[in-house]
C-alpha cells in the first residue's frame, strides 16, 4: 500500500462507528474519496454513495458496511458506573479487561470494563460465563451527577480503537469488521479510474449492517442496481481451534476469498475467478450453503433481484479487540473489484446459465 491509503485503512480503523451511530467514519471516506467520484450522495438512512458514470444504463454497486458493533449506555448508577446495551453480536468474555472509549457529544471518554479480581471469586462464580447485562463501564467517577455532565444515555461505546502492525504484513485491532470492506470498496472505486469503466459504479458505504442488513436494504432499493457485491470479512481458518471441515481453507495473505452457494449469482462467481486467474490476482474460495449475514443478502433480493456476489477478506479472531487481517487480501480485492467493474457493460450476461 501506498502511504495514502495506508492512512486512509488507519483514519477508519480509529473513527468510532457503532451502529447507528457511522457519521464520523462516513465523514472519514467522503474527505477521500471526493477528489474522484463523480457524485457523492448521502441518503436518509445514512449510507453514503459515491459514483462514477451515474447516467450509465448498467449498474453495479459495491457495498462495504461502515459500522462496527458496540455498546450503548442504557443506565447510570449512584456511584457513575455505566450499564449498557450490545449493539450487534458480543461474547461476553471479549469484554472482561478490555479499555473502552464512550463517544460522548463532549468528547471522547476513555473506560474499562472488568469484574472483581480472581481472589474475590466465589467457587461458583470461577465456573461461570459472564453475561453482558453483568458488566459494567467504569470512566473513574465518583457519582451519578459527576458521569452525567459527560455522559448521556444512548452514547455509544467502542473498543479503544486503533491498528497495530504484526509481522508479515498484517495489521490488528477492532473494526477490520467491515473497515476493511469500506477501504476496499472506496479504493476500487478509485483505481477504477485507470480501467475507464462504461458501467453505472457504485461504491456504497451502507450502514447498520450489524443489526439486520438494514443500510444495504435501503441504498440498493434506492439505485436499483443490476450488480451487487457485499466486501466483509470471513473467518480465517489458519489458526489453531478453527475446523476447516465446514468453514473452509481460508488464509491470511492467500488473497480475497470469493464465495459460492445459493446467495450467490453464479455469473458473478465465475467472472471474478476468471478476471482473478487471468491478472495473476490470488484468490481463495468459500462455500456458503445459506443466505449470507452480510450485506449480500439483502441485495440479492431488492426490487425484481439483482445479480449477488460476495467477495471477503479473511479475518482472524472477529468480533473482539484484536481482529487480525492481511494488508495484501485488501489490495488484490481493490485491484480484483475495479477490474471487475471494468469488465461489466451488459446486465443479461449475469443471468444464470447451465453449467457447461
């Protein structure tokens, strides 16, 4: 990666953006990418659209979801510790001894959340999972007065963010769920340029996607495209407890992962692993025997339907504080995606054929 965009990866890895809650990190993409989309559009719901060509007949829209999961204060108590609600997917035990950052309207306001010290521990207790509704956030108030002249209900609460360099080539921290998928769609947009695309392009950074799919349902109805492809994450499986018997073979660094099953246009499944194999881009390959939980899903069956694809960045360790990606996976998904949008200039090619 250019020094650029890897600022750019590092500017929306350190934007809070819980569902709901995605304006900062919208604001982040807009700041970079308004130099060349040829609109840049933000709808009702939140989800921001940038586009090449919009006059074109053909449209193909990529979608990377902005927000992240987190918390929301839902009450405080007479000594000022927060109680909160999950906004998307937890397990519990990620959160026990993580720092966390309420985004308040006065600012950020760094926390943590832990449990009494192993010595204070009942038998019982030792054997016992934690519950969320068990945890509690603690900013070092001393009262109920003192943490609501900062603190709100409804704030929205992260993992302290941040991105941490490991060897190779990979990167760590929370949110590569889905910023990753937000870097490679802005990106492909960009690099798309290069390729003169005749297609309709829409780079769509959709919202809540952690709390039903919601953004990407709202955009896609909206644009009405042909084409539509969700960039997220999928579980890496080069790592220790990880079956790869139903999940796949599924590596950091051995390039984006392109799925197939009943979620997925065919049409669009062999053209990305045609353009892939014929520009030397690596690849990997993953079965899905279901409707996705991405973006995918909802696109796939807007309006009359549209031709659906996934195309995934593998991910170790997803939901918790240390989601572990590959630089490498993100740069050949932008670079596979702007040549797949190149290559789109009749929608009736994506309707399913007989296998040959």
């Amino acid at each position: 990666m250019q020094s650029q965009q890897i600022e750019f990866l590092n500017d929306l890895v350190n934007t809070p953006g819980v569902s709901g809650y995605e304006q900062q990190v919208q604001q982040v993409v807009r700041d970079y990418a308004e130099s060349f989309c040829d609109t840049m559009t933000t709808d009702l719901h939140g989800n921001l659209v940038l586009c090449k060509n919009p006059d074109a007949d053909v449209r193909l829209m990529l979608a990377g979801h902005a927000d992240q999961i987190g918390l929301i204060v839902s009450f405080i108590d007479d000594e000022g510790f927060i109680y909160t609600q999950t906004v998307g997917g937890w397990d519990p035990q990620q959160l026990i001894g993580q720092r966390m950052t309420v985004w308040s309207s006065s600012g950020p306001i760094p926390g943590v959340i832990a449990r009494k010290a192993i010595h204070l521990l009942e038998g019982s207790e030792k054997k016992t999972v934690v519950k969320a509704s068990d945890l509690w956030v603690d900013i070092g108030s001393q009262s109920r007065a003192e943490t609501e002249q900062r603190v709100q209900i409804g704030d929205p609460i992260t993992l302290q963010l941040g991105l941490q360099m490991l060897m190779n080539n990979r990167a760590t921290g929370p949110a590569m769920d889905n910023r990753t998928g937000v870097w490679v769609v802005v990106e492909a947009l960009r690099r798309s340029a290069a390729l003169n695309p005749r297609c309709g392009f829409y780079a769509v950074t959709t919202v809540q996607e952690e709390v039903g799919l919601r953004g990407a349902r709202t955009a896609a109805h909206s644009i009405n495209p042909h084409i539509g492809i969700a960039v997220d994450v999928t579980h890496a499986t080069d790592c220790p407890t990880i079956t790869k018997y139903q999940n796949g073979s599924i590596s950091l660094g051995g390039g984006p992962v392109v799925v197939r099953g009943p979620n997925i246009n065919p049409e669009v499944n062999a053209r990305l692993k045609r353009i892939a194999a014929e520009n030397d881009i690596p690849f990997q390959q993953k079965a899905l025997g279901r409707a996705a939980p991405n973006d995918s899903n909802a696109l796939q069956v807007t309006r009359d339907g549209v031709a659906a694809g996934i195309l995934a960045i593998p991910n170790r360790y997803m939901h918790s504080a240390v989601e572990t990606i590959c630089l490498d996976d993100l740069e050949h998904a932008a670079d596979l995606l702007a040549k797949f949008a190149a290559s789109v200039k009749d929608e009736k090619c994506f309707i399913p054929k007989i296998d040959q």
